[in-house]
C-alpha cells in the first residue's frame, strides 16, 4: 500500500469478497499506513515501550521539518525530544488501535 487511496481500494474489493473486515486485518492495514507515512517522512524506527514509543529519525534522510516538529511538541504534552533525533510519546492508556491511530495523527501532522 503506497497511498491512502491503494488502502481504501484493497479495504473495498476485501468487504466485497469476503463482508466485513475483521480487527486483526484492520490492525494490518493501519499498520502497513504507518510504515509507509514513516518510510515518507524518513523515519528510521518506531520502538514501543511500556509507557512510551520512540520515533527515530534518519537525521540525513528525514522530510521533517525541524520548526514544524517543535511546534507538534509545544502543543502536544505527550511528546519530548531526546537527542540525538528520537521523539518520544507517552503513550499511557493508548494500546491497540487507539496506540496505531494516535501514532498516525503525530506523524500526519509532521507531513
């Protein structure tokens, strides 16, 4: 899946064949959606903690743009920066689908 459009695509003709999408294959979806917005924005890694993810950014491959991300931390209490290019998110209380979506939102807003 290359784009949101590829998604909603393979989501369509899947509810076709087979009727409704199950969770766990959602969960597949959402997370093939992540990898690739991280794979847009030059994201090295995403490692999951106990109460926090850490985002590792290429620091030579990486489309963020450095004020866009201070300003993402500024308003979101949730996210710190720790050197030399990881953003950290609490993630208290998010697991599952909540975490993957909560995930894909800070790094849309980095888009």
């Amino acid at each position: 899946l290359k784009t949101e459009v590829d998604r909603k695509g393979l989501e369509e003709e899947m509810a076709d064949r087979y009727g409704k999408i199950p969770e766990p294959v959602e969960m597949l979806l959402e997370i093939a959606e992540l990898k690739q917005l991280s794979q847009e924005l030059g994201v090295d890694g995403i490692v999951a903690g106990e109460d926090s993810v850490k985002i590792t950014f290429d620091s030579v491959k990486t489309r963020v743009d450095a004020r866009r991300l201070i300003q993402l931390i500024q308003q979101d209490r949730r996210l710190t920066l720790s050197p030399p290019v990881r953003l950290m998110v609490n993630t208290k209380g998010l697991e599952g689908r909540t975490l993957l979506l909560a995930l894909k939102q800070i790094l849309g807003r980095l888009r």
